[in-house]
C-alpha cells in the first residue's frame, strides 16, 4: 500500500496539531513507550520531529510532508514545497511574529541603533539577513531558549517569536520592529509532491485540516422569519456565504440557515431581534468546507 | 470610545460566570499576573471585585455594572437598579437559599425557638431583618466562613446559603426556615443605566449571556415523519414553542426542527418514535433567543 | 412508586459509563461520602457493584438490572436475561477479547502446548471450560490481577482480557488464541423483566443508551447541491439511511442533511466537493434514534 | 552468585514497603515500563506480587521469601516459614485487624446473630473457619472488594481488615468481634529457609528492616547535667536502655545520650528541665539496633 | 479526664501550625468529612477557628486556648492573655507587618496625606485606631480579601498584612507606614489560665512549641579539634550558649559538640577548617530546649 | 559591597543545583514573576542560564563563576578555570558520559564503522573532534533534542548523554563507544579568579557544596563498646577516617562515633552486632569537612 511520511512538530506545536487532526477525523495516539506515534489510516505514517529540524528532514527525504512553521523553512532554507497555510499556533488560531525586542527603558528605537551590539535568538539566519537588508552589523548569538529574559544582562536586544505580545510585554521588553511574519505550513518534499498519489492525499489532507480551522471560529445560525422580514433580516447578515433559506410548511414563513463567525455572533443578534427573526438558535460545527 | 465598566464576581461565582461570558461570545482571560482580566471587547473594561462588595462599588459608580448575588444587594442595601436575573450559581443553573438551620438532633423547630441564642451568618443584616419580622431577639454573630461547623461549640443555629442542602446534611445540620431565596442577578450603578448607549450595551449583553443559558439545559430535535403521523408527532412535543415543519423532496414527508429541555428527551423519544417519527437525530446548541 | 434497582459497573466501566448514562440523559453522581450514587430520575435507584459480582446479584434480585461483561455473566453462569449488547468498553466504542498469551519468545503456538503446564487468569470458569473444550489438561490458577505480568516467573500462559492488544504487546506477549469475545451488555434479572413496568423503564433506558452510542461515532452532515448535480451527490454518500432534502427558496437548489460515520467524513468530504456540493457543513450530534 | 528471589507485596502495602526497604538501605526503583523492580544489591532479585498471592509463590519455591501479611499466610494455608513480624501497616507502624462488622443499626450483636445470614468477604477460608469454631452456619461469599458498601444492600454482615475502624465508622458500620489478629510478616519457602547462604541474607535482610523500624518511632535525646544533678535526671528518663554517660572536659558535668520513643518526648522534656538537664537537643535517627 | 479546648487557626496559618505540632510532638489529623480534628492527646480537645474568630471564642470561654496573630487580638478588642509569642507565619520564622501602601506612583507620601481619602481594610479598628493616633480623617472600608489589588480603582489606599512585601511589590504598591508588628501569640482565657491544671498543661504545650521553633533554624556541629587548637576553634564559634566538650580516648584531643544557626553555618565553616578543626560535620535537630 | 554574578543552570541540573544550595546553606528562590532568582546572601547576585551556555557567558565577564557540565565547557571551548568537579547530576551523585549509540540490531561495532554514516548529536564539536581523532569521516548533525529517537529513521547514529543508559535501553540503542566522562563544574572567569575576594568566595561557596555532596551519602554510626571489644569493633568499621572514640562514666565502656557511606551500613551493622557492639544507633548528616 502506498503510505505519506508525515512529519508531526513535535514540542510547542504539538498539542494544537494533535487537536486539530482529530477534529480533521484523523487519532494521533502518543505512546509513553515510543515516540512513533499511531494513526488510524494505513495511508499515513507519522513521525514526531521539532518544528526546527522539519524542513530539513522533509528536504532530503526522510519525510514526504510534514506541518512545521514558515519561519523555519527559511532559518533552514529547506528547498521544500509550502502547499497551505495552516493558520493555527499554540494558543490562537492566528499568524505570529519575530520580533526585534530592547529593554522598556532601552534607547534603542530602530534597528540602525544595533549598530555594534550583541542580539540574542533561535533564528540566527533570518536575524543576520534582516540585519543585511538594513545593511546594520552587530554580533548575532545563537539563544537556546528563554531569549526573553537574556536582556540586558547578557544581550542588547532579542528577535524572539510573539503571538500576543504578552510574554514579551511580562519580561518589559519593546517591540522595535517586525522581522518576519510567519504561520505553520504544511510542507512538501518536492519529489513527493510530484506523484500523483502522495499529492492527491496531501491535498486531501489539506482539505480536512482546513475545514476544520474554518469551523473552529464559525457556528451556525438557525432562525425562522415571516417573508415580509426576510429583506430586513437578510441585510442583517454578513455577505460572506449566501445563507440557506427553506420552505416552511407554513408558506408565510422561511427557515434561514448560515454560517457566520462566532465573534460576530454577539453583535448580529441584538439586530436579528430588531428585525423580527424568530426562534433564533445557535449550534457548534466540526468542519466547514463552502 | 465608550466603555462599560464591569465586575465581575470573584470566588465562588467566578468559573461559572468566566465560562458562561465565553459560552455568550465574550472572552474573560485571567492573566496570573494581575486581577484585572482581559476581555476581547474594547467596550467593555472587566474587574474581579468579591460579590459581596459587588452592589456597593457599583452604587458609588466605581463601576457601571456587576454581575453578584440578589442577597448581597439586600445585605448591603445599595441603592442600584437589578436589570435581570441569571439564573446560575456555582453547580447548577438554579437559585440558592439563605436557610436557619441547626444540628440535627436540636430540639429547635421554628424561629421563634431562636430566642436568646446566638446565630452565626456572613449576612448579619438579612439576618437581623428576618428576625425583627418574626419578633424574635438573638444575638447574630458575624462568622468569616465555614460557618456550617460552627454549630453547636460556637453557636446554636447559622443562617447559610445552600444550593442542594448537601453540605448541610453533610454536617448534620436540620433546616428550619427559609431566610432569603436568592439568584444572580446584573446590577447596574442608576445613572449608568440613564445613559442610552451604557444601558444598551448592558441590554445586549443580558440578550447574549441569557441566550447561552437558554440553551445550557437545552437541546435541538430534528427528526423526519410521515403528514398521516404529523398530528401525533406534534401531540407527543412540549408545547413550549411551535416547531419548524419544513417540507421535504418528498411531497408526503415533512422534516420537524424544534427544541426542548434536554431533562425531557428521555420520556419524549421513546413516544416519538412510537408515534412513528423516523431519524431522530438530538443535536447540541450553543444559544438560543426565541 | 415503582422503582427499577440498577447495578451501575464500578472499577475499568465506571468512567465510561456513567458518560454514556450522562449523554443518554441521566446524571448520575458519584458522592465521596458513600457508594450508592444519585440519580436524578426518581424510578431508578443506582447501586456500585463490580463487574465480576453484578450478575450474581442480579440474579438473586438484589438488583433489578445492572450493566456488567458479557464474560462475567458466562464466568459466573448466572441465570439472567442479557437484554441488549451496549457495544462501548474503557477506552473505546469496541468489543474485548480474552486472550489465550504467552511470552513473545516462547515455543507454545497452540492450545494443545499448554498440556500440563500453570495458566493465571481473572475467568477461571472460562479457562477451564476452554481448555475442557480442547480436551487439553493445565493448571489454572486464579489471578487477583496484573495477571500479564506473572509470565514467565509465576505462570506458563495467562488468559487475559484486551482491547486493543497494547498492554499485552507492552509486556511482550503474544496471543496465541481468542477464548471469548465478550462486549457490554444489559441484564435483568427474569423475574423482574417479567413485570411490565420494570420491562418498559428498562427499555427505554436501553433505547436512550443506544442512541448516546450511536450519535458518539456519527456527525450530521449539511449540503446544498443544485438538482442537477443531485444524483452525482447522492452516489457518493453512504446508503446507510436516506438522507433528508429538503426544498430551498430557490427552486434550482436542495438541501440536503444527512447522518454518517465521523470516520469515513474524510473520504466522503472530497468526493462531495468534486460532485458539486456547496456550502459543507459537518455538525455534532448528541442521541441518534433510526 | 547466589541470589535471593524476594517478593514484594503490590497494592496497599507497596509505598510503605518501598519506603521501608530504603530507609534499611535498599533502594527499589519501580519502572513504568516493567513490574519487574530494580534493587540496587546484585544478591536479591526482586518480583512484585499481590500480597494475597505471595504465600502461595513463596511454597511453591517461585520465590525464596517474601513479604506478606500473616492473614494471607493463613488464608492461603500456605506452608511457610514466618521468620519475623514487621511491624508496619498501610498508615501506621501497628497490626491490623480483620473484624466481623454490621450495620450500625443492625440488631446483630454476636456471631451467633449471623445463622443463615450472608456475610461477604475477601478472606472466605478465615472466615469460614471462624464460623466452625462457633458453630455457626451461614452463607460466605467471595467479594472482589469495596466489601464495607455491600451491607446492607447486598450481605447481612462483612469480615472486612481495618487499621484504625475511621473506614469503618465512615460507612456507619458496627465491629461485632475480632476475627484475626494480622501483622506484615517476612516469610520464607521452607526448602530455602534451610540453605545456609539464603537464610544468612534473609536474617541480614530482617535485621535492617527491624532497625529501620525502630528507628522511626524513636529519636535521640541529648542533654548536659551536673553531677549532682544525674540522679534526678537518669530518674525521669524511660529504664528502657542504659543511656550512655560521657565525661566532658569540665569535670562536674556529663554529657548523656539516650534513645527514647518520640511519643514521650513531650511528656519527659519538661520533667528533665525540671531537673535542671540543660542543653535538651532532640535529633533524628534512621536505625536502631540496641 | 481534664481537658483543654484547643483553637487551632484555619487558612493560611493551618498548614505551618500543623507542621509545627508534629515537630513539637502532636500529631493532628484533619478528616475529609469533619472539621473537628482529631489529635493523639486525650487531653486535648481541638476546634479548627478562623484566626479572625479565636480571640472572640477564647474570651467567651468557648475555647480554653488559642493560637492567632496578636494582630487579631488587638482588632477584636478581646480580654484574653497572651501567654507566649510563637514566631512562625505562613513562609517563614518571622513577624508580620501591617502597613499602610499606596500605588507605587502615588503622591502620598505621609499617613497625613490621606486626609478625605478612602482606605481599604481587613482590619477596619486597627486603622482607624492608628488614622486617629495621627489625627488623620479618612474613610475605611471593610475589605472581604484581595485588598492590594483595589487600589487605585476602588481605594486610595490599603492596609495590608505583608510578610516579605513581595506581594505588595508585585502589585506595584509601596509602603508608606508600618501600622502594627505582629507575630503568632499562644492566647488563654482568663478563667482558665487561673486554672493550675489547664495552664500546665498550656505551658508544657508551649514548651514543646518553643522547643520545635527554635530547632527549625539551628543544627548541630560536631568536630573533634587537638587541645592546642581549642581556644582558636572556640573562639570561632558564636556564645550563644557554651559547647559541649568531651574528652576522647586519645587524651589530646577533644570533641566539641555544639548548637548553631544554620544560617551562621556557611560563614563559620571555613573559620573553623582553618582554626584546624577536624571532622566537622553538621547534622539536623528536632528540638531544642536551652 | 563587592558582589559575585553567579550562573546558575537552567533546565535538567536545575532541581537538583538548587537542593544542592539549600543543603550547602544558601537558599535560591525562583519567582514565578522574573527569571532572576533571589538569593539570601547579599554578596552573591545569581542568574538563571542554560548550562550550554554558561561557559560562553563566564569567558565573557558576563558571569564571574558558573555551574555547569564539563562537556559544555569542551563543546563551546571557552577560556574558563575549573575550579572544581561537582559530583551530582539530574538524577544521582554521579558522572555523565556523552556515548556515541546506534540501535541495537544495527551492524556498527565501532567508531569506524561510521565511515560516510549521518550522526545526530546536540555536541558537534566534540563529536566531530572525537571522528577527526580516529580519521572517520561522517556527517554530523545538530540535533535540538530528543536524539536518542532519531535512529534509524533521521539518522544512522547518535551521540548522547547518558547517567545509566536507561533511556538508551528504552529506545532500544546499543552503545559503541564513550565519547567524553563530564561531571558537573564550577567554573569562573579567569579575570575574576584573580581577584582575591571573588576567589575566596568562590572557594568558600565550593567548601559549603562539598560539604553538602560528601553528607548525602553518608551517615553518623554511634555506638557502645566494651574495652576488650574495641579492637574487634574498630576492624569492622572502613578505615576512611579513624572514628572518634570517647570515654564513657563507665570506665570499662567507649562511645564510638564514625561516618560512614550509606551504602555499606547494611554489610557493616550485622557485622558490629556479631563483634559486641552496643546500642548502634545511625543517625543522617547535613554536612561534612573532615
């Protein structure tokens, strides 16, 4: 049987990958005595490997695909297919950033004041071109961890990777620039990604995956509407998706069915109300494919 | 920008009330690092604050709104407007009791066999009030907590909330009266609520927050069925709310969409599916506004 | 009030079915003072009682009905009516298999090698009766637990229950025979399943049971599809049960909803996308009744 | 090199033993990946077993010696050397006791009280022996444990082991009579028991496990006097053991060192400093051998 | 038997003053289903008490004794004695303090700048007693708990029991003013106290108290030292009591056994290496009574 | 006050570096707020920083002294004094070994074996001067961790850290060879080495954790002797240090206190008691300097 050799990043991805799999239809099972974890499809084998080694071993072979971070695939310059972008991360359904961070009460305030100092990070290629392009020199130290708390003892600044800034703003360091925007990828070896087979299941794959990042954020809306309000009620409604409407056996009345976004749902509401929906519901959702 | 200043309550309040904003659309994050959380709403700034000083920070206007205990407005006697009940509490979506009660081998059976004794309570006022009601004279003693065990060494009766009276049993305590029903309750600081636009936001926020615990105890059917059988089907629902009958591909069948307490799907479905509904399918909801 | 005593399975089942029960619609609850549980349906009174003893007392009608193994209602050949397979075990919706094991690196490859020689096992009945079966003579000797330890020091084979087979691999067994697959089932006490009311309440219970199960491994599944693309769409979805469409406002287009396994949903989902359905929606389920 | 099969009771005992054999000076590591434990002297060989299980392996010469406790020597009527009682138990350093127990309520009050009743039990050999020696015919069932919830539900009486009666009281049960005395106790397989070598090990073996224990309820005691001071002082200390009396430099006063019970410290340290000791230090020990 | 009824502080001081009565001889043990615990002295009878309430129960004679802050008898006004000072609180061997704190950024810099503002409290008589001492005005509110975070938004000010300040550090608050020191005090009823056999009994309790207390923070030294060297090593070690010295077999050299400050250890270690004293070697106490 | 910049290593060394200090006598506390620990010596300012990086930062002036593995000082080649050799590691008082490992039914036997292999390690430069030193050639790859589970799928062999090989006989690895012994180090910048005050501190601080090392694994043995048995008791004990031997009040009777390792005290005691020694009592240490 033919079988895709799929990287699974392995530390602070790990967790959200694991969950979003499952809701794709796919159990990942770690087992405490291996780290090969299980897969419940015979057309899959997985492999747990750091979000910083992917690319690399999906470049030479080893693995035919594998889910790791952007910022990765160039700190490694893997020449590896990027097929999707999996706008996910450890805490948020969201993209993050390295960022160049001082010291709160530091002078520095643009990246020509590193001029000469020290900068502490895990991304020591990216940070070294980012200082080429604005043509700065300064000594780039490769951190093993916890970069954040190396300032200012033992570096000037840091390139650190942020979601929401607030690890960063507990250590009372400032953001002096965005160095790169990255989100995870699902990557391809590039001859993998040429047979037929292997790409029809990435694609595949990539489909599920996706759905079930659009349901994430999204819930249905379910409510009933006499058809003199229906104009007003459909105004209400976001134009991201053509809602569903059906007939009712009462024919003065229309069943809406739509999918909005969660976050939304508390300011459409009140408005449905005003607008003479009726019996108005919400329910959760696995999976979104429009 | 406008912004509604909000407590929310601490303690034992507080993981009901955090999941229920989230289950509404409003995320509370608690950073660990400070008491004043976060909510993704800029129109809204949040603050821990204790439900028993909730209603009296609220009256001097420290903050618009709150969300604390009917009991504690009473015991404080703060002069602030009460826009809705919520009907949760710490276990369960009900109201709780403020009870007299003493151990259970007392020979006490009523409050007038309180005379002369002494009464330990966190609600010194309500406490006092009852007992001027019933003519009675005790001495009410301000107890910090754990006010179940402090019968019969420390005092001959308590007067303490109770939502199952399991704790009660537990320590072998006898109701005698019931002092005080209670439920929590949004509170709004009375000239916040003369404001148009603070008013209106706390009304949509009551819509929302009511809307998810509408739906907490309740559950969407769906389920296809004959027109001959349509009648009968219909007996068998609660009549709560007309159910959407939508009509199918098939002329002779329609499709049935309602919802009900989830307490009642165990006694409907066996007579549903006697009543020769087919394809019942109970589906979960987020919220509901009918 | 008529009232149904049920044993409810306490140890490796306790997990897994007081869920079932919660999903199925009744709340039972565990308190730490005693062992007999509540229940908040006033005609079911819940007793803890371990798997291996519930059929025996079943059977004398210290219980009306109890949930408990197929095997130990073999093992301890109690007369008692097994109304209904419940398929769900600890960790999965699965049927168990006790297993005839041996070290991964010994010579027994079959039954007949277990000719005089010592087998630990929790089902000695069962053992016996198997070896009685092939006629092969052994000793078998009761295992108060942790049984696929004691080869090779204290035992030649052991007969242990599985699931997956994962515990047995970790202990480097091998299994060399299937002696009984067992799953969970219901039983009722004769006597008591001859009295109607008892018959009835233990009926639905069952049906509501079974529909918790049921709706655990399926999702329902929401489409739009135009009436050309109709049949293409209908050939793709499992023949399982006929899927509801219902008529949209605009008469060109269907909807059509539909119940199916949570694990085939990722081959079917691109399929459906590739036969022109629209507007994907895959939702939870919580009871499903045919 | 010799080796000594030694098994170490699983379950309740286990911590405690663990803990025991580390304080002698052996250090047994438990592996998540085998029940097979590490013991850091290449003379033992280590095995956990299930204390109800052990006597029957220790006869059978699968083991050398074991720890077990007495009941389970009896139960089993295994034949065994018990070389010595270790005094320890779950919580406490104290022996147990299995105890016939009824409902708090029950009117049964002799054993004479259960003839034709149903008693449940895990010791059914011991219990039915007792039964005989009272002439007393009743019913004995086997029970899988969780025995002090069957009554009275499911048994009439329970022979249940207890420590210090709280499980006991804690289910609102009676003891009626005592039906075995049990400690921890060291056995050996008689044909073992009589190889020079084994013996020698296992005598080693029990006399640090014995100083460990001890030690534990004991702790060192030493004080400064003067001369004329000695009598009174020797006078207060328990006559268990000579304490040791060491000349200081300063002629009139001596240095005495004793070993006491921890449990009359509080009791003798204020008469010693009524006798004018000075400098009373209390220190910890980890073995006694006297 | 005579008894002495014994207030033991619930919440934050629990833990140390269980931790405490172990070291000192008593063993108290909290059950899961009681707030009554039990201690293995039968003539002593405990009552968990929040420390708030001990000196209000101790003055009724509800209790005989009580262990609380002094904090708490002087807040309470109660007519108790203050048998002993025990210095322990919840982190360390210390006092606390109570102080006065404002926002780290805050004008107020003076007890007379709070003139008209609003000062949150637990201890409401305390402050106002100390607002008057300083003929300041100001309103104090009664705080229900987490007072260093209300203010700024809902006090100007707080009165705070710190240990160590660093809460109040975190919370960006500086100290203004110390309003009172406080330690843990052993109270007594005064009727009691009068009683010969229940104040031995107290006094023997506080003994051993003391005894644990100051053993927590010493160790012992043991070194053997040539009598030419004495005087230098003996000149080395602290006078805060004379060593022991006693002679040894080989009459040259003595052994000196001494009582130090753990803390002190590390400076006097190497003084004493160079002194030339040998064999030095620091081991652990229990108690100590000088 | 002149102050010492102490590294303190973060991560696998952590727990124990900081058990270490406290035993030593000096206390380290982590805030959770800030990853700069407070330390209770006013002349000693500590930072938290990864052992792999420690070297680096001591070489630069950043630290003055570090904690850290010899292997880390060899990888990064910094210019670093090793003052002294620190026998504990993450799990016990011992030595680590870097071991170059293959799995174990590869056909590698030795180092040369790995001729044009791939070699996975977080130590490449060791790794690649330890092939360069048998005139292998190989390519050896920075691993981020987690190595010992990259063979065979990522890479033909590793070269990894090891206590007991546990780990490595987990993934089932077999080991080839030893790369490098290290032990824990203290290390200090040369400039600061050279400066009394700091060198003394450093070398007092190094006493205190020697001192703390040495009495983990051993213990006090005080016993009783008659005169005439002196001689045999003495020829028991090791001769590591001669015991310290005092006069008793009984002229005919020594007290004999010695230290000595743990791990011979159960081959030793039944050794004294043969030899009629007397009330042997072992005590534990905190320290020890002899």
């Amino acid at each position: 049987m033919s079988c895709l050799k799929l990287g699974i990043p392995k530390g602070s991805l790990q967790v959200a990958t694991l969950e979003l799999f499952a809701r794709a239809g796919w159990k990942i099972t770690l087992s405490s005595r291996s780290y090969v974890p299980t897969i419940d499809d015979p057309e899959i084998e997985c492999l747990m490997v750091r979000a910083q080694e992917m690319a690399r071993y999906v470049e030479t072979g080893a693995l035919d695909a594998g889910i790791t971070g952007h910022d990765w695939v160039v700190e490694t310059g893997a020449a590896v297919d990027e097929l999707s972008e999996l706008v996910y991360a450890k805490q948020r359904l969201a993209r993050v950033r390295w960022v160049l961070a001082v010291p709160e009460d530091s002078a520095m305030r643009d990246v020509r004041d590193l001029e000469g100092k020290t900068i502490a990070t895990e991304v020591v290629q990216i940070t070294e071109k980012y200082l080429a392009r604005h043509a700065v020199k300064a000594r780039v130290e490769f951190s093993w961890g916890a970069t954040e708390v190396k300032v200012p003892q033992l570096a000037d600044a840091i390139v650190e990777v942020t979601e929401t800034g607030s690890s960063l703003r507990a250590n009372r360091l400032r953001i002096v620039d965005t160095v790169l925007e990255s989100a995870t990828v699902f990557i391809m070896n590039r001859v993998a990604a040429a047979e037929p087979w292997k790409r029809e299941k990435a694609e595949n794959l990539i489909l599920m995956l996706q759905g079930a990042i659009a349901a994430a954020s999204k819930v249905g809306l379910l409510l009933n509407v006499h058809r003199d309000d229906l104009a007003a009620v459909l105004g209400v409604l976001p134009a991201l998706k053509k809602p569903t409407i059906s007939a009712l056996s009462d024919p003065d009345w229309v069943a809406v069915n739509t999918i909005i976004e969660e976050a939304v749902v508390r300011q459409i509401l009140p408005k449905l109300k005003a607008a003479k929906a009726q019996g108005i519901v919400e329910y959760p959702l696995n999976k979104i494919v429009l």
